[in-house]
C-alpha cells in the first residue's frame, strides 16, 4: 500500500534543500536577523492560518506546553545555526554536515523510542555515510563553523523524536508551535541586535523561500508525526543529491 507519510518526507527533505540555497542567496545581501525573523514569521503565519482553517480553535489547544516549548527552542537553535552555516560554508559542506541528521535520529530513536530498527535501514544509512565521507572536505573550509551544521543535525533530529515521543497533538499544531515560538524568539533577537531592515527589495525570492520552507516544516513534521523515525530519517539524504 502506498505510503503517504514517505512522499511527505521525500517531498520536505528536497524543499528545506531549496529554501537552504534561497536562503544563502539572501545573505550576501542582508543582515543575518533580518532573514531568521520574518521568516520564521511567515512560516508560523502560514502554519497557523492552516491549523484553523482545518482544525478550527481546537488545533491550538495543546496537551503540554513545556514540551512544545523546548522543541520551539530546538526550532530556534537549528534555524540560527544553519543561517550561520550558510553564511560562512559552501552549501555543499553546509548539505554534507548536516545529513549526519538521519544518523542521529536513528541512535535517538533506539535509545529514547525503543524502535526496532532493522539491519536495512542501517546498512541503507551507513552506504549513505559512506558517500558523507567521500564528499567531506578535509580542509574544513570555514574553520570551527562546521560545528553550526553538526547543531542543525541534533537540532532536527531532537524536533524529529519529540513528535514521535508524543504524537497526541496533531502534525499541525506540533508544526504551529514550533514556528511562533522560534518566531518570538527571533523577534527578540532582531529588535535587539539586528538592523531593523527586512528583506522586502527581494519579495519574490523572500517569500518564496519562506513558502517553501514552511511547508517542507510541516511535512517533515507530519512524516515523522505518522510513521517510524528508523523509515522517514534515511530519506534525508535527498537533500545531498537536491542541494
């Protein structure tokens, strides 16, 4: 039977590999908060427009806030980071580093979830480190920031268990969270140390970089909402080959 969740993951994987590129394309124009605010924004405005539309006031009752609130921070650390990482290596090391994520998840999910995963899936995941390996640049251009891809690849693999660990609240609502409070936190951030300029003489590129982001978010999250980490983490790789 056809599998929904696995498109979903394959379908949001490549995205957030588009709107990384999107995203590298408008730093070398604008400030580093300029970009991290307004985006988290409209993707939080995106989500939430969605949630109610589907789910009316019942999608934005939650069952615990604290845990909704520390994926918000891992939302947060993972979009800092990967700005960061973006701006200072090329999308190809940035792509590399962070595709150890599925790795990650999966050592998450046997530890905290108690999945089973299958010798397939790790065999599937280790041919894939393999291709890591190769394409890793041992120079390590850029010095001590490709530690800021390795923080997006514990960040997302950390959003990625917490939807598994408690899959009550829908993929909407986990994915609405997630956004509005990275948001505020990047509100903060803007208002306090960035320039106070938004990315507005690039609106098309903007806001699609932030449609697409968004989106992938969410079925991302859904992915995992629905089905097995050890099946929807190895499919990350596709990101490498879209980027």
């Amino acid at each position: 039977m056809f599998n929904h969740f696995v498109l979903c993951a394959i379908c949001g994987f490549i995205g957030l590999s588009l709107s990384a590129a999107g995203i590298k394309q408008l730093l070398l124009t604008h400030d580093f908060w300029s970009i991290i605010f307004p985006l988290l924004l409209n993707s939080a405005m995106m989500m939430g427009i969605a949630l109610y539309l589907l789910q009316g006031k019942q999608g934005f009752i939650i069952s615990k806030w604290m845990i909704h609130i520390f994926r918000g921070l891992l939302g947060f650390t993972g979009i800092v980071c990967g700005i960061y990482g973006l701006k200072y290596l090329n999308l190809g090391l940035f792509q590399t580093l962070v595709n150890l994520y599925p790795v990650i998840t999966l050592i998450l999910a046997a530890l905290i979830l108690k999945e089973a995963i299958g010798w397939k899936v790790w065999l599937a995941v280790g041919l894939s480190m393999g291709g890591i390996v190769i394409a890793f640049d041992p120079k390590l251009d850029g010095g001590i920031m490709f530690l800021f891809p390795l923080a997006v690849a514990f960040a997302l693999a950390g959003q990625s268990i917490i939807v598994r660990y408690h899959p009550k609240d829908s993929s909407l609502t986990w994915a609405f969270y997630t956004e509005i409070i990275a948001a505020i936190l990047a509100l903060v951030a803007f208002l306090t140390v960035g320039n106070g300029e938004l990315p507005l003489d690039q609106p098309f590129l903007f806001y699609g970089v932030a449609l697409v982001d968004g989106f992938s978010i969410f079925l991302i999250t859904h992915a995992f909402h629905g089905e097995r980490a050890g099946r929807i983490a190895p499919l990350a790789y596709l990101s490498i080959v879209s980027g």
